[in-house]
C-alpha cells in the first residue's frame, strides 16, 4: 500500500511539473502575442500590403467610374427614368462594346496615362509581393507547429 502511495506522489509531482511547463510555455505566447511593438515588426509588411492594395482598388474604382461614369447624362436619376432595354437591345450594345473594345486594344495601352500604368504595375507588384508573403508565413507556420494528435 505504502508503494502505491509513493507511486501515486510521483504521478502527481510529474502532471505538475509538465503542467508547470505548459503554462509557462502559454504565458510567453500570450505575452508575444499582446507585444504590440513585436507584433507590429512582425505584421508591418502584411499591413503595408493590403492597405496599398485597399488604395489601388480605391483608385481603380475612381478611375472606372471617371471613364465610364461621364458618359451619362443627369447622373443616377436620370437613368432610373429610362425605360429598360430589351435583350436584343441588349445584345446589340454588348457586340458595339466588343467590336469597340478590340479596335482600341493596340493603341489603348499607349494612350493610357503615366499614372495609370504606374497604378497597375504597383497593383500586379504589390499582389504579388502579398500573395509570396502569405505563402511565406504559412510556411514558416506549417514549420514551427509540430503535428500533434487530437485528444479529442
């Protein structure tokens, strides 16, 4: 019995010890994670990225708008009062478009102006910056979490 007992103390001493271990490990996790200044060296570039992606979606929003949105006379209210297309109506306006569209395309990427070109080539650079950082991080988290079995 005495044997039992003594095993039973070690038992507990040793789920202490562990637990002891656990929640240190946890309390400096917590601790990184509530850093905000660790935080912000480690997330800066992430933030960076999607607030210049956030900006060049604003300008390209801005810029569609100002190119196609000019066209209509009266703004919104006036073509809310418009009686609606048929679909052959339709169809004939989508064939001009594209019949348009592909007779400007050559010359179209010459017109466009400094800034525009500027604005698409930081958006493709800045995509593809954001899109090699994630998979760079998922990397680095698929490494540092060791698989361990569900207990559940």
């Amino acid at each position: 019995m005495g044997q039992a007992v003594d095993q039973a103390r070690q038992e507990r001493d040793l789920t202490r010890v562990a637990l002891e271990a656990d929640l240190d490990k946890l309390e400096r996790r917590i601790r990184h994670e509530l850093d905000w200044k660790a935080r912000l060296r480690r997330d800066g570039p992430q933030v960076v990225a999607i607030a210049g992606g956030l900006v060049l979606v604003a300008v390209g929003v801005v810029v569609l708008r100002a190119k196609f949105g000019r066209g209509k006379a009266g703004g919104g209210q006036a073509a809310s009062a418009e009686p609606t297309p048929s679909f052959d109506e339709l169809a004939r306006q989508v064939r001009e478009l594209r019949e348009e569209l592909h007779g400007k395309h050559g010359a179209a990427e010459d017109a466009k102006p400094l800034w525009q070109k500027l604005a698409v080539r930081g958006a493709t650079a800045g995509a593809a910056a954001g899109a090699s950082m994630v998979a760079r991080r998922y990397a680095q988290r698929a490494q540092a979490e060791p698989a361990t079995p569900n207990p559940g």
